[in-house]
C-alpha cells in the first residue's frame, strides 16, 4: 500500500468522439449516428473494478447517460459513486453563465432521474476552468452541486489555473459552498507537473507515476486519477488532428489498463463522496 491516505480513482463516461477543440470534432447532433464504443469500454472497466475489490467516482456525460441508462445503474450497483460530467461536453469558457448552468442542471437531474441518487459532483469538460469564469462556482452551487474536480492547478491547452491550491479546498460564494478537489500534481525541478490521468498516465511509465503519487501523498494530498473509457481500447476510431494532438490523444493505449491494474492494487482507493463524508474539515457547513 503507497501510503494510509487514500486517493480517489475517476472515470470520465464518455465515448471516443468527445475529444475537445478540433475541427474533426463531431457536434452532438452527429453523435448518435457514430460508432459508440463507450458501452463496451465502460463495462470492461467495471469488470476491472470489480476484480480488484475497487469503488470509484464515474463522472457521466449526460448524453451518455441518457442513452445508456444502464452503465449508470450497474455502476451504482457496484458500489461505485455516479456523478456528472455536465451534458453536452463543452468548454466552460466558451458557453457562457447562463448557458452552462442550463447545462449542469439539466445534467444534473436527468442522471438523478436514472440513479435514483443525489448527485453530488461534477467535473467539466477538458478541465476547462480558468480566471475567465469568475461565476463558475456560484453557478455550480446554484445548480445543487456540492462539489467539483475541474480545476487544473497549472497551464494547460483547455484552461488551468496557476496558483490555487494543490489539495481539497472549500470555495465560498454567493449561492453557498463548493468543495474543490483539484486534478492532482506533483512539483518536479520547479515545473508543476501532471501524472496521474488521460494523456499524462498514459505517456509517463508506471514507476514515475508510482513515485510521483508517494510524493503527493507523503505531502498530505490525496491523488486523483482520471480516465476515460476509449483509453483502454487500442483499436477505437481515431478522429483527424495533427501529430502533436495526435500523440497526445493516442500516445500508450495498449499500456493503459496495465496501469489501472497496478494503480488499482498499490493504492488505497475511494470515491469523492466518501473522502469529501470522512474528511471534517471538508465537511463542514457543506
């Protein structure tokens, strides 16, 4: 075991087409006339879960959801915590106030309506937070989210946020409070760097990923790993882009469900709703 703190393993329920910010990208009304492959992939994650003795966070689209109402049943009869990852995966900074409270509302209630639960979390698409949506907090909070894992805490190609805080922190506002957990990084030679999900686990090799974890946890932060489902499906539809976004897409496939699987059995793992109910300083007024 890496560490007593446990860290939390998420999963962003969405298909192979999702991927933001390209010319080649589909928009929702081509999306139900494409290949899914989210329904397959999803399932074989569940099954890795559940080999491993595994609960998780599965942060769902909601066109996913609405279309696959059963991926979000099975997870939550696995033990594992549904939450949203808004409806129609968009860029924060490109939507709008009103538009994205439309958005995580309706996200919001369409997946409760399906799980039968409360929704508590929610994480944006591409992490797209930046100092460009002063109101996204508030937003959140007046949607009925009591909590958010979207803040990237260093430059990125989709937002990030330099010098927030690297651990859990309570965000107070308007419309009430919003417990932030930002995507886990690591200080290394001066850099802020990533390890720990999507393009980053996938391209760096498991001993980095393993010694960057120890670190962040031997600092008294728990890690967040994210992925998504088509990145354990080597042979699943490439969209054109060029090579660099190329590479950043596609980089390590094959090596991806290795990696969950050590991940899965190094690491003390649990769910946001779990940490966010055990931690009292979190909790408190939330």
């Amino acid at each position: 075991m890496a560490s007593r703190m446990k860290s939390i393993f998420s999963v962003d329920v969405e298909d192979w087409f999702h991927i933001l910010d390209l010319p080649s990208t589909p928009g929702i009304s081509e999306w139900g006339s494409l290949p899914s492959r989210v329904e397959a992939n999803f399932m074989k994650l569940l099954d890795i879960f559940s080999e491993h003795g595994a609960v998780t966070t599965c942060f769902f689209l909601g066109w996913v959801a609405e279309r696959y109402p059963h991926l979000v049943r099975e997870a939550l009869a696995r033990g594992h915590e549904i939450a949203s990852h808004g409806y129609a995966h968009e860029l924060v900074y490109e939507v709008g106030e009103e538009r994205f409270l439309r958005d995580v509302t309706r996200a919001k209630k369409l997946i409760e309506d399906i799980a039968g639960c409360e929704v508590l979390g929610y994480r944006a698409s591409g992490f797209s937070i930046t100092g460009d949506v002063p109101w996204f907090f508030d937003q959140l909070a007046r949607a009925g989210y009591r909590y958010d894992s979207s803040v990237f805490p260093a430059m990125r190609g989709h937002g990030g946020m330099k010098g927030v805080n690297l651990g859990p922190y309570p965000v107070s506002n308007r419309a009430g409070r919003i417990v932030e957990f930002p995507i886990t990084v690591a200080r290394v030679l001066g850099k802020t760097l990533c390890f720990f999900g999507g393009g980053y686990l996938r391209l760096f090799p498991y001993p980095v990923i393993r010694a960057m974890a120890q670190r962040v946890l031997g600092e008294g932060r728990p890690v967040i790993f994210y992925i998504h489902p088509r990145e354990i499906d080597p042979s699943h539809p490439r969209l054109p882009m060029g090579i660099m976004r190329r590479f950043k897409s596609y980089v390590n496939l094959g090596a991806t469900e290795r990696k969950i699987r050590r991940i899965l059995d190094e690491f003390e793992l649990t769910t946001f709703r779990a940490f966010l109910e055990d931690s009292t300083s979190l909790r408190k007024d939330s």
